[in-house]
C-alpha cells in the first residue's frame, strides 16, 4: 500500500510540474527568441551591466575596462586572451584575495575534465556565473523540449558526470564540472535523475555498476544528458550487467542525449 502510494504521488507530482514546466520554459523560449532579434541592443545593455559589476576588481584595472564607452569600441582594443592569461588571477582567488575578478564571493571551483587540455583548468564561480549556468540550462530545455515530444522537465533522466572529489579551497568546493553539475538539479526534480549523488560518488566501479542498474531498472528513462567519453564508458556497463542487446531494451521511450 505504501509503494502504491508513493508510485501514485510521484505520478501526480509529475503531471504537475510538467504542466507547470511547460508553462514557464515556454515564456523562456520566447522571451530568448526576443532578445535575440535585439541582439545588438542588449550585448551594448549587458557590456554596461558587465562594467558596473566588475568596477574595483583587479582584472577591471588591468584591462581598463571602464574607459571604453560601448561594447564595439572595447572588442576593438582587447584581445580575446586565453586560460593563460587568466591564470594569476584565478590562483589569487584560490589564496582567498578577495574582488580579483569580481566582487562577490566564489561559491564553487569548477575544474575541467579533458575537453581543454590535458592538464585541467580551474575556474571559479560566483553567483553571477552560477546563475548563467541555471539560465543556461531552462534556454537549452526551452528550445529543445518542443523537438522531443515525449521528454518534458519532470522526465526520468539519466544523467552522468565524473565522480565528485569532495575537494575544497578555503572551505569552497572544488570539483569537475560534470560531477559538480548535478547538484544544480533543482530541488523538486532531484528524484527525476538518475544516478543518485551517492552513486555518482561511489569510488568502486563494480559497485557503482551494480547501484546504477538498480537506480535505472524500473525507470522510464527518456533522456541521457553528460560527457560522451563517460556516458559511453558507464552505459556500457550497465548494458553488460543487464546483459541486453541495446539501451531501448530497458528504456524504450528514451528520445535525447545531449
């Protein structure tokens, strides 16, 4: 009776938040769609945006940010500048030197996996840049949801980053990308992805094998979102564990990975 009822709320739960997701990132796309067609007025609106919040950091000075009175005039006199450059900066940060590159404080170190060299670059992340992330994310689900018509924002997703290295600097995490990505799930759609944070941190490959399958046996899976090295390493597991011939053996309704 108890399992009945917990199948018959996370139904209900989901019918809700997919009506009301539908809703909202739908009010997203268009809103994207209108800032689009007045690109060049809002990259000058969001340069000036950009000036008043790094006004008395390190990296504003450096560059003289604030003599260049629009967005074409500074493109024109600064360089694009690689990690390189960078570099001293984000190193001031991780000794704790406050409004560096901006003025608020870091919340997460990301650190990425592979897809920028060989060695993996720190990057820190303030809550300006934590929010682009999670607006990032409803721009991306706002455009591609209506391609997929069976995948919606209370979907069973399976979604697969590197293990988290519970690392820190200063009392801030630092983390890949991938395994970080995950806790930016929002709350109400946490029990909608798959695998689990702890699965995600197991640290023996045949036991998190084993959990994953567990995880995804009875679920609907529809979508399958990380990077494609690792979703091919761990779906192949779960494949040989299941021992099927294809994924569509398990999750017939799967439509997307990105």
């Amino acid at each position: 009776m108890a399992q009945d009822n917990r199948i018959m709320n996370r139904k209900i739960k989901r019918t809700v938040l997919n009506q009301i997701g539908s809703i909202y990132l739908n009010k997203v796309y268009r809103n994207h769609i209108a800032v689009l067609r007045n690109s060049a007025f809002n990259q000058e609106r969001l340069f000036k945006s950009f000036q008043k919040q790094l006004v008395g950091t390190v990296l504003a000075d450096d560059l003289n940010l604030g003599q260049y009175s629009t967005f074409k005039e500074f493109v024109k006199n600064v360089s694009p500048r690689t990690y390189d450059f960078y570099e001293p900066y984000v190193k001031r940060i991780c000794q704790g030197e406050p409004n560096v590159m901006y003025k608020d404080a870091t919340e997460y170190f990301f650190v990425t996996s592979g897809t920028s060299g060989i060695t993996g670059k720190i990057i820190p992340c303030n809550s300006m840049l934590k929010t682009q992330i999670i607006q990032f994310q409803k721009k991306f689900l706002s455009a591609i949801f209506p391609e997929c018509a069976g995948v919606k924002i209370a979907t069973d997703r399976f979604s697969y980053g590197t293990r988290t290295q519970a690392e820190r600097i200063n009392g801030i995490p630092k983390d890949y990308i991938s395994g970080l990505w995950p806790t930016l799930v929002p709350h109400a759609l946490k029990e909608f992805v798959v695998p689990s944070p702890e699965t995600l941190g197991e640290s023996c490959w045949e036991t998190k094998v084993n959990r994953i399958v567990e995880e995804v046996r009875n679920r609907d899976i529809r979508a399958i979102s990380g990077l494609p090295v690792y979703l091919l390493h761990v779906l192949k597991g779960v494949v040989e564990k299941l021992d099927i011939a294809n994924l569509r053996e398990i999750w017939p309704h799967l439509e997307l990975c990105v």
